[in-house]
C-alpha cells in the first residue's frame, strides 16, 4: 500500500513543464530593430497550466492526474525557461532551454509512519535552425507578415524519483529514476504585423517521433507581441502541451502521458 500511495502521489506532483519558452521568439523584425546583419531575440516565458491530465507510472504502478494550477504551484519548488534566435536575411538559429523541479515530503498513514519523498525534474535543451519560407504584406495597409520552418535536435530528462524512510534500521529501496534521450524536433511558425506595437504569432512544434521511448511531444500557440519600448516586448497568448513518454527501468515501467493547456506570458528583448 506505501508503494501505491506514493506513486500516486508521484501522479499528482509529475507534471510536464510550467515554464516553457515552445516557439515564441521571433522571425519578424521588431519595430525598431534592424534588418541588416545578425539580429538577435532573448525571451524568458511563463506557461501557466490551467488543467493539467494524463498518466503517470512509477516503478509500474500508475496513477492518473487531474490538476489544476493551484494545485501544480503548492508543490512547486523552481522553474525557469529562456529561448535566444539569431537571425541573419531568411536564416536563424534557436536556442530553447527549459527546466521545472517539482517535490514534496508527507507520511504515509499507518503505524510504520514511512516517511516520503517526491522530487521530480524535468528540463530540455534545443538546438534548432531555421528558414524563413513567406515574407510579404497584407491588407490595405500593407502590414508584413513572415512564415517560418524549423528543426533540429534536442534532449530531454525527466526524473520521477519516490524515496521512503521507516523507523527501521533498513528503507525500502527507491522507485523511479532519471531518464534522459535525444530526439528530433521540427516546428513552424507565422507572425502578422497589426500595426507598429501589435503583432500575431501561431506556432505549432512537434518531436519525438518514438526517439528515446517518446513517441510524441506536441506544442501549440497563439497569440500576441505587445511593443511598448522600441527593443522590449510583452508577449501573451494559449498554449497547448501534451507529451508521451515510456520507458523500462530496473523498478519497473517508467512513463508519463500527459496534456496541458492555459496562458503563457513572457518578456522579449531586442538587439542587433
């Protein structure tokens, strides 16, 4: 009953990322920022869940998940997420990292008072090129609008780790671990000048594709850039995430399918 208890309380507490940087950056020249040469775009986001469902498995008991976002920030301990672009004419490089860790302490009910504790981690870090495919205008004010493509390669982990302690001199051995793969990623996005402080993007990203244990992971956005100073921008918008991943471990079956989707907020910064 402890073992089950405690993945299920793994269940409530892996989540995927509440911070995630996804395809926000920029292909689109700022306002104020030159076409000329190298520009360069660093942006650091929030991604706030407001439903978060799925599965996860731990040492081959699994239990389902059902959050919302207070419960995800009650056992929060850090998180942080950055995204840089490098863009030179219709070609770029992205840089995309993301880190969350998630972990709490309780005691299981019953006479042994086993103590227990969660700690799960998880980050990716991208490298990805990219091709600017469309750049032309619309509407009767000529706005500009731009399309791009991207791929590449990038790594992830994620650690679901259950560590008891009972009064006795032994503890049972920990379930759960850390896993890490390398998988392909490719996205495409556009951007929809509005007018000289407002601007559209949607971006859709996928990877996976079975590299590593996970069979998909998915990341869609829309939303808006707002440009109040010429090289900064609040940009906002919906987010949808869902991952897919299993594994084999030496406990036993390793695995969490999970789906997310609620506002995503950030800050951008422009240079040349």
């Amino acid at each position: 009953m402890a073992i089950r208890s405690a993945a299920a309380m793994a269940g409530v507490t892996a989540l995927s990322c509440l911070l995630s940087s996804a395809a926000y950056a920029q292909s689109l020249p700022a306002p104020g920022q030159t076409e000329e040469g190298w520009r360069h775009t660093l942006g650091f986001y929030l991604f706030t869940p407001l439903r978060t469902h799925g599965t996860s498995t731990v040492s081959g008991v699994s239990a389902e998940i059902d959050l919302d976002l207070g419960d995800v920030l009650d056992v929060l301990d850090f998180a942080a997420a950055g995204r840089y672009e490098a863009w030179n004419g219709d070609f770029g490089i992205i840089v995309d990292a993301n880190y969350v860790g998630i972990g709490e302490d309780t005691t299981l009910p019953g006479p042994a008072a086993t103590a227990v504790d969660v700690d799960v981690r998880q980050k990716w870090f991208a490298l990805m090129g990219a091709y600017r495919v469309a750049d032309g205008t619309y509407g009767a004010n000529n706005q500009r609008y731009t399309v791009d493509l991207q791929g590449g390669i990038r790594y992830n982990s994620i650690r679901q780790e259950i560590r008891f302690t009972t009064p006795g001199p032994t503890n049972p051995p920990t379930q759960g671990g850390d896993e890490g793969w390398v998988e392909p990623v490719v996205g495409a996005r556009g951007m929809w000048r509005l007018n000289d402080r407002w601007t559209t993007i949607a971006s859709l990203e996928l990877g996976g594709f079975g590299a590593g244990g996970n069979d998909l992971q998915v990341g869609a956005n829309i939303g808006f850039d707002y440009q109040p100073w010429d090289r900064t921008a609040i940009t906002f918008g919906y987010r949808y995430f869902s991952v897919d991943y299993s594994d084999s471990t030496s406990t036993g079956p390793f695995a969490y399918d999970v789906t997310q989707q609620g506002p995503y907020v950030g800050l951008k910064v422009f240079f040349n």
